[in-house]
C-alpha cells in the first residue's frame, strides 16, 4: 500500500521485508566507500531528527490502524543511530502498533559493537528479531581490496554479540568478489568465518556491475578480473562444500545469481553441491535453466 511519507529514496529493503512498513531512520549509509556498492552513492548520510521519525509512525497509523505487524528499519544501517534513539523510536512504534511481530534493520557489525551486548538484549526483547548484514567476505584482503569498513575480526564480534542477545541474523556473501586471483581464498575463508557464526539465514549473490566493470575496477586498489560463469559455479561450490552449518537456510536466488538453490544447510548440502556439480560438467544446461529463472 502506498502511503505519502516524504521518504528519501531511492529506498531499498531485504526481498523479505516486502510487505513491511518501512521507517527511515537514517538517509544513506555512513560508511558508503564499498567499491562494489551502488546503493547510496546518491546520497549525503544523515541521522533523522526524532520528529521526522515519529512524523513517518503518524502517517502510517492514520492509514493503517493497528494492523502493522512487520517494520523495517531503513537505510544502509539504521543502528548506527545508538541505543537511546532505537529504544525511544521503538517503544514509539509498538505504541502505537501493538500487534507488531517483528521489526528488522540493516546492520554493519561495528554498530552492533558498539551498542554492545546488554542493550541489544533490551533491543531483542522490544522486538528487534531479525537484522540483515552484507559480510560480503570471510577473507580480510578483500574486504580491504573493496574498502570495505569492517575486518573478519570485527564482523565476527558484532554478529556474534547479536547471536548471544538473541537476534537473528541475515548474511550476505558475495560471488566472485575476490576476482580470479583471491577466488579460492574467498570461498574457503568465507566459508570458515559462516561457520563459525552459524546465522539463521545465508545468501549468495554474484558480484554485479551497475556502472559497469572499468568503474569497479577505478574504486578498488589492485588489478581485477573477473571469474566467468563456470568458475564463480566452482568458487560456489567451494565455499558449500567447506561450510559446516547446522540448519541455516541458504538461498541463491538474487537476480545476479545464474542457477537458483535453496536449502537447508547443511541437511541439504549434498543436493545443492550435486546441482552446481552438474551446473560446471554440463554448462550449456546451466545457461537454460539460468534463463528460465529469469524469464528470458
């Protein structure tokens, strides 16, 4: 349902968080120099004012009533506005929306830090359930080759905080992100560092070029090529095949992906692993399948 909140767009949300009500806490993202990220590059960051937010709950409740039951908490990474904000702006939101279930946000594990484990307790038990995070890699050269603004080490701490205060989490890795040269290492690396995280939910999504490959290759710091269909299948395969998860659903149906999976990892890791197996001996059947899941 459309509804005229003066948001500052363009306005993104996890696939999942479709039929949620979006509340914008922040306008763009406050790291905003990932190489590969298009997202918000339109965008100046800044922090809503405590009457912008509360303007957007007052729309959405006069057209909506008290039938919210999913928010989602925008931009790039609404936590980084601190504990007093989120706490107030929640406590506003289920004030007004009392049957609310859920309410998610983006996240970079360095916000997660700093919030620091008690308060994202509280956070937890106010309905904070789900937040969604772009780790992108478990490999720390190429998260410092896309400048990315946390390490392994400091993904690994934030993401485990939100684990223990009870908060899922929804991780992103990137296909072909480490080029041909830091293929291996990527998969293998990322696989290690999921592993160890054990999130609810786990996505891949293949390294895409909005402004195009020449632009990419201008934000990042080294030379880059990029790996072809067959072998961002075998870095793929790579990374499923060294995971050790026990029943994290996994699911690589984005756009930019060239064969959809899904499952649960790792009760399902044999099929999938059997799927992108057959995807790299008998490529010409993958490209058919790739083109039917995007209704080509």
């Amino acid at each position: 349902m459309w509804l005229p909140i003066n948001y500052d767009e363009p306005l993104f949300r996890p696939p999942s968080e479709a039929n949620s009500l979006i509340i914008q806490l922040t306008k763009g993202c406050s790291h905003n120099k990932c190489a590969f990220c298009e997202m918000y590059t339109s965008k100046e960051f800044s922090i809503k004012s405590n009457v912008q937010i509360k303007e957007q709950i007052d729309i959405a409740y006069k057209y909506l009533g008290e039938t919210v039951r999913k928010v989602f908490l925008a931009d790039a990474n609404a936590l980084v506005i601190g504990f007093n904000k989120l706490k107030e702006t929640i406590e506003y939101l289920r004030s007004k929306f009392p049957k609310i279930r859920r309410i998610s946000a983006y996240a970079l594990p360095s916000d997660l830090s700093r919030i620091g484990l008690e308060k994202l307790k509280m956070l937890n038990e106010y309905g904070l359930d789900i937040v969604y995070i772009g780790v992108e890699s478990g490999n720390d050269k190429v998260l410092q080759m896309i400048h990315k603004s946390e390490t392994v080490a400091s993904t690994k701490n934030g993401i485990s905080l939100a684990h223990q205060a009870g908060i899922k989490t929804s991780i992103m890795i990137i296909n072909g992100l480490g080029g041909r040269a830091l293929s291996n290492d990527h998969a293998i690396d990322s696989a290690r560092l999921i592993s160890e995280l054990q999130p609810f939910y786990l996505s891949s999504l293949v390294l895409s070029f909005p402004f195009g490959l020449e632009h990419f290759k201008s934000r990042i710091s080294q030379p880059f090529e990029m790996p072809n269909q067959i072998e961002l299948f075998k870095e793929l395969y790579l990374f499923i095949e060294n995971l050790e998860l026990e029943s994290t659903i996994f699911r690589s149906d984005h756009a930019s992906n060239y064969l959809p999976l899904k499952g649960v990892l790792g009760k399902d890791r044999v099929s999938i692993l059997t799927k992108l197996k057959s995807a790299i001996e008998y490529p010409n059947q993958s490209n058919l399948r790739a083109e039917w899941a995007r209704g080509l």
